[in-house]
C-alpha cells in the first residue's frame, strides 16, 4: 500500500532510537527501517499504550470510528498516524473515492476526545496520513482508561492554586505574626 521509499518516510515520522512503535499489519512494510532507526516494532491489532508511535489505516469512513480505541490508550506524549486513500487514487481495492476515509471524518472521531491534527505526510501516490496528538493541557475523554485519575490530579491542582485575595490575606497574616526592628516581641528590648 506504501508505494514511496519507507526509509525517507522514517525520518519524517517524528520517533528516535529506543521508541515503541505499534504498526498496523497492512503497513508491516515500514517495520524493517524502523528497527534499522533503532526502533522496537509492536503489531498494532489493538492499541498499545506504551507506544511512542502507533501508525494505522482506514480505507472507507465505515473504518474510522473503531480508530476511537486508539485514541483513548493514546498516552500524553505519543502520537497517532492514521493512513487513508488519497482522492485520486486509482487502485484496485479501494473502495469509490465518495467511501473513502477522509481528514473530516478523523477530526470528527479524535477531536471531541481531545486530539488534534498536526501533521500531514505523503506515503505515496495511494495514501496519505495525518498524524495526531493529545491537546496540550486538554483532558482524556469522559470515560477513558484513567478518568479517575485525571480527577484526583485536578482536584490536587485545584487545591494548590489560590486567587490573588487569599495570597494577599496569608501574605499580611504572615507579616502580623514576624517579629520586626520597630516592634520586638521580647517587652522592653530595643
């Protein structure tokens, strides 16, 4: 399905020597210059959290919405390439051009679970991919694997911030409570 040279894809990949890399078994093509870069390929059948990387494909818009479980094991620092059909594409195969998976129908999977497009690399004259990442500072999608732990994590944040009256109440409650050269706390000392 990759008709471009895989080694002059890898490096645009975005990954380093020592990454996880989970690939899927229709694109197995790229396995070989990934682990030429230093990388340890994992099939991609299902997600795999603890990948840096995970590359996937969907042909037809019916393939996009079980892309959904990989964006929900997707860690805060991995990425997410999804493959599909160019418009003008004509292999056998594929199926018509107004089936075919498009950006439109990935943002509208990986968006509302707090996923963004930043990228766009060629695989060839068949497909393109689009990669996406976790929104900096956006929380995982209701329901994730670890929505739990995202609350605790709020919670813990939110105690920690205060509005400027409060750091201005403590701030002049500490200044009544320290001794100072005018005012000693010892009577009669100068």
């Amino acid at each position: 399905m990759i008709d471009r040279d895989p080694s002059e894809l890898v490096p645009k990949l975005g990954i380093g020597p020592g990454c996880k890399v989970a690939l899927a078994p229709e694109i197995f093509m790229l396995a070989h210059p990934l682990r030429l870069a230093g990388c340890r390929v994992v099939s991609a059948r299902a997600p795999v959290p603890s990948a840096a990387l995970t590359i996937v494909y969907a042909l037809s818009k019916d393939d996009v919405p079980a892309l959904a479980a990989f964006a929900h094991q997707l860690a805060d620092v991995s990425s997410l390439w999804v493959a599909v059909p160019r418009k003008n594409a004509e292999v056998e195969g594929l199926p018509p051009p107004e089936l075919r998976a498009e950006l439109g129908d990935l943002q509208a999977i990986f968006i509302p679970l707090g996923l963004s497009d930043n990228k766009l690399l060629s695989f060839g004259t068949m497909l393109v991919a689009y990669r996406f990442v976790r929104k900096r500072g956006s929380l995982r999608a209701e329901g994730g694997p670890d929505a739990d732990l995202d609350l605790v994590e709020e919670k813990m944040r939110a105690n920690k911030r205060r509005k400027p009256e409060e750091r201005a109440v403590s701030k002049g409650a500490r200044a009544e409570c320290e001794p100072t050269k005018k005012s000693p706390l010892v009577p009669g000392a100068r």
